[in-house]
C-alpha cells in the first residue's frame, strides 16, 4: 500500500470514530501507542483504551494510536516500505519520542516485533540508537512475565498505567539524553530496563543471577507499580466509540479490579491483588455519560461481585437502557436479584467456571465451590429464564486421575438435567457448550514451578474428554489442542532465549515448530521442565509482591487436597499483599 492510502484509510477510520483526541504535537511528548493486532480487535480491549486515555489526560502529552494492518494487507506494506502511521494525524511512528506497547496476550507477541519492523525501527534494542523513539513494552503479560519481550524493549513497563505514565513523564521532562532517562525510568517503580542487566546461567541452562550493570542504578528486582486505590479514580470505560470492533460500540466499563479467591492457577487473581473496587457514583456517570453512544455495557472484572454496590450499579444501568453483558460470574456470588437483573437487560447465557468436574480436584486448586453449589447456582440460573450455560473446564491438573475426567462428564450431565427440568414443555431447549483447556502453569502463581503435563499424556486425556462427552444432545464441547498450549507455555514461562524463537516466528507467518527448529530454542526444556529446585526465575525479575513462601505453602496445601479459604475479602486479603507497602 502507498502512504496516501495509509493516511486515507487513517481518515476513514476517524470519519466513523466518537472519542478520540486530537492535540497539536509542538511541546509535547509524542507517545504512539500500539496495540499488536488489528485495529477490529484492539479497538475492544480495555486496557488499551485505558492507557490511551490516561496518557491523553495528561497536557503535556500527545497519544496516538497506532495497529497492526489488516493480514490481506500487511505483507504488501511490509515490502513497499510505506512508514507505518498513526490514525489520529497520521504521523510515522519514528517521528514520535515513545512508541509505546501495550500487549494483552502472548500469541500477539511476534506482532510487536512486525510493528516495530513497520515502524522502520530494529527490532532488537541493542541495535537502535537514541534517535529512535524509546519504546515501552507494557500490558497485562509483561508484569507477568516479561522476559520473552526483553530484547525488544528499551523499557518494559510493570505494573497499572495509572502509577506508570505520570512516572513516565516527570523522568522525561527531567533527563538530558537517552541515557539519563533510562537511569531516571530505572530507579523509580514499576520501571524495568533490560538492557541494564546481565542474565548469568547455571550449567543446567537455568537463571543464575540478574545482575544490573555497574553505574546503571538499576534495582536488583523492579517492583510492580499499582494503585493504592481505587477510591478517586475513575473506572476505565470506553472512550473512543466505533462500529467497527469485534465487539460493536459497547460501552465496556471496569467495575472492580481484583479477585480475592486465590486459585492456585490464577495469574489474575494473585497479581491484581488487593481487590479494588470503583466508586459507584463514577462508574454511574460514565455509563450515563457513554448513552449516548452506546446501549449496550460490557462490564469487565474478574470478580464483578466483589463491588459492595453491585446491585445497584445494575439496576440503575438497566433503568438507563442498557443491556449488559458480565464477563464472567464467580458461582458464589450468583444471587436471585442479580440474576433477575441481568435476564431484564436481555442477557440469555450464564458463563461460569467450575474448571474440573470432582469437588477433590477443586480443593487442590482452591476453586472452592462444590459441585453441590454448582448445581444449586444452575438451578437458579435456568430458574431465572436464561437459555444457555457455559463452562469453562482445565485439565492436566495437578494429581487429575481419569475419575477426575469421568466426573466432567457427570457434572455436565447433570447440570443438562437441570437445564432441561427448567426447559421443558418451552418451545425450544437452551445449549450446554463447555470449554477445555490444557493447564498452562504461570508465573507468579502456586504452580509457577509445574511442569506442563506431557504431550502424550495430555492427547490422551484430550481424546478421553471428547469421547466421554460426544453424542449428548444439546452439550457442546470445544477441547484445545496440546500443540497450542504448548507454544503459548513457551511464551509464558520463557526467558530471553525465547526471543530468537518469536523474531523467526514473526519471519516465518506463525509456524513455531519450525522457528524453534530453526533457532535451536530448546522448547521442551522451557515447557516440560520442574523448575521447583531452580534460583531464579525468568519472571523473579519482577517484584510482583506475593512471596514464594506463600506460593510453595499453597502448592503444598493442594497436594493435601486443603483449601486457602477466600477471605472475605477485602481486610483479610490486604494481610497477603506486601504488593503496596
Ligand atoms: S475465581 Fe479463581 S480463577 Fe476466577 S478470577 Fe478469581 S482467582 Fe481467578
């Protein structure tokens, strides 16, 4: 594509666009923020939203949003050499001083490097120079794990974009060069500068040590940066409004930040610890405000019930017209009135997580709900007029036996029942449609140090699901493959290594096989190895704030089959986090 229809294409985009902010550039910080997909999937996410908000909030700061082109159009950009733009002016990203990342999921990886590769810029930043913009990898990934990113990054950026940018902006205003700004960045939280450290091995291939460069400043771990609180900020929502998203112009507004639950699986859960819930008045106003260009809200928390006013809230949003549309319910906090008040905004699917079928298996990964609970919540579920449940199952859990697997299949079983006990003599019968995936052990997690279960052993558990829940009517199950979840574990528990295996990824349109063959990444030992007597980890870099001892007592209290019961929630849950002191 030429570069008149790259800034064409920019205008369209803007022509159907309610939102967005536009800002002469001269004596401001020039940030171009990517978002490493599509502009029809980036414009959906939340996060991204949130940062370009918070970014444009500030005077002395100028945002603009940059994504990858469309997959019919990339590699013809990629050859004309066209520079990559961004849509508010159109600008080439190398013009800006930030060019900044804001990355949601590992599979998007290699299209940060395509990004940087549009942007005219090495893809390494060792090779780029301080003419460049300085670019800023952040999102929910990498305060996770951020190794994999590493080598790209001048800086990654840990933590919430509300304690972040203003950081980021007073480190700018006060350095004198490229240099000094990294010291400035590296010494304040939440920031982390790769390229300051050293990574030693241990003979085995394991981390021996992160060791900052002398005369950089740089910590010997970052600590995540986050809000203390929620209590006078403003929920993030949705700012730029446009029909053309994976989800339409849905207003899409967090409630509260944070589950108390503590699965020991969770990367969510443990790492936006304490629960932090947004002021109903604000969150109220926003919605009011977004009416006007949206009748339907997309409320995103991992524990929406967590917020003390939750009742309120969706009463007054479906007054307002709204339909609403929960990302996810936690099954202890189904009640009648909130289930009444979700089927009045029109909503007709329950989603839930019961994550494995046998109440033993939920002990050792503390989902502590039973399947008695289960099914009294399902009761009430198709007692309140809902159609349709979905499930979301895991296996290759710790201690999982076949019984493990058979019971999926009971629990569904039964739940179908009481679905049809509601549903029958009604015109039409709803549908069961479970999801299953490999577990994939995160950081930061109590199975940090788990192995990924075999292949073999997990094809087998694969086909063992699909012929137990085969043939029964009105259930639908989609089962992910190993192969999949095995190079998504690579990206997640990786460490820099992984970085020549992404690159040829990028290189090679996604065929990860033949990019660690390639580049000689030994996958297996990233994936299949324990790492419970290891140092280091990749991911120890980041101070993420729960310790180890609480993540190994807790593995430890999963092989007992014992629960960390939720405190409830918000006091007790402020004992475990060091994460703000
Ligand atoms: S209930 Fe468990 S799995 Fe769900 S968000 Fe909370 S900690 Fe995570």
């Amino acid at each position: 594509m030429q570069s008149w229809q790259l800034r064409e294409r920019a205008r369209e985009i803007l022509a159907k666009e309610v939102g967005y902010v536009s800002k002469p550039h001269g004596g401001r910080l020039r940030v171009a923020l990517a978002f490493p997909n599509t502009y029809f999937v980036g414009m959906s996410n939340l996060g991204f939203q949130t940062v370009y908000k918070l970014f444009n909030a500030e005077d002395d700061i100028v945002c603009e949003r940059v994504f990858l082109p469309p997959k019919t159009e990339l590699a013809a950009q990629l050859t004309s050499g066209a520079p990559l733009i961004t849509i508010e002016s159109q600008t080439p990203v190398n013009e800006f001083d930030v060019f900044a990342f804001s990355v949601s999921f590992e599979w998007d990886y290699t299209n940060v490097v395509t990004l940087l590769r549009l942007a005219g810029l090495k893809t390494r930043a060792a090779e780029r120079t301080a003419r460049d913009p300085l670019v800023v990898i952040g999102g929910a990934v990498t305060f996770v794990n951020p190794e994999p990113l590493a080598p790209f990054a001048d800086v990654i950026a840990a933590g919430e974009g509300e304690a972040l940018i203003p950081s980021l902006l007073t480190a700018f205003k006060g350095a004198c060069d490229r240099d000094d700004l990294l010291r400035r960045l590296a010494a304040d939280r939440g920031f982390y500068v790769p390229g300051f450290y050293d990574v030693n091995h241990t003979a085995d291939g394991g981390i021996e040590a992160f060791v900052p460069r002398l005369g950089t400043g740089a910590p010997p771990v970052v600590k995540k940066a986050a809000l203390k609180t929620t209590d006078t900020v403003d929920p993030p929502a949705t700012t730029i409004f446009t029909p053309d998203t994976e989800l339409g112009s849905r207003l899409l507004i967090e409630v509260v930040r944070g589950c108390a639950n503590l699965c020991r699986f969770c990367w969510a859960g443990y790492n936006y610890l304490p629960v932090r819930a947004f002021p109903k008045d604000r969150i109220l106003q926003r919605a009011g405000h977004a009416r006007q260009y949206s009748h339907r809200a997309g409320l995103v928390s991992i524990a929406l019930c967590d917020h003390p006013d939750i009742e309120e809230i969706l009463t007054q949003l479906v007054d307002m017209g709204y339909s609403i549309s929960p990302a996810s319910l936690r099954l202890d906090d189904l009640t009648p009135t909130i289930l009444e008040l979700l089927r009045r905004s029109g909503e007709r699917t329950i989603t839930i997580a019961p994550e494995t079928g046998s109440d033993r298996l939920r002990r050792v990964i503390n989902k502590t709900v039973t399947n008695a609970e289960i099914l009294a919540a399902a009761d009430m579920i198709f007692a309140s007029g809902f159609d349709n449940l979905k499930l979301y199952f895991m296996i290759g859990l710790p201690t999982e036996t076949d019984d493990d697997l058979v019971a999926i299949r009971d629990i569904t079983l039964q739940l179908r029942d009481t679905m049809l006990r509601h549903q029958r003599g009604r015109g039409h019968l709803g549908r069961i449609v479970g999801s299953v995936n490999p577990l994939v052990p995160k950081p930061g997690t109590a199975y940090q140090w788990l192995p990924m279960e075999d292949d073999r052993s997990i094809d087998r558990k694969i086909k063992r699901v699909r012929s137990l829940m085969g043939g029964i009517d009105n259930v639908y199950f989609n089962i992910k493959s190993e192969r999949h979840s095995f190079y998504q574990a690579l990206l997640s528990l990786g460490d820099r290594r992984v970085a020549d295996a992404i690159e040829a990824a990028e290189r090679n349109g996604g065929n990860w096989r033949a990019a660690v063959a390639e580049t000689g990444v030994d996958a297996d030992f990233f994936v299949f190895r324990d790492r419970s007597t290891d140092k280091v980890l990749p991911w120890d870099i980041i101070d993420g704030g729960l310790k180890d001892h609480f993540f190994r007592s807790e593995f430890d209290k999963g092989l007992r089959e014992e629960w960390t019961l939720p405190p409830k929630r918000q006091k007790e849950n402020a004992r475990l986090l060091p994460v703000l002191q």
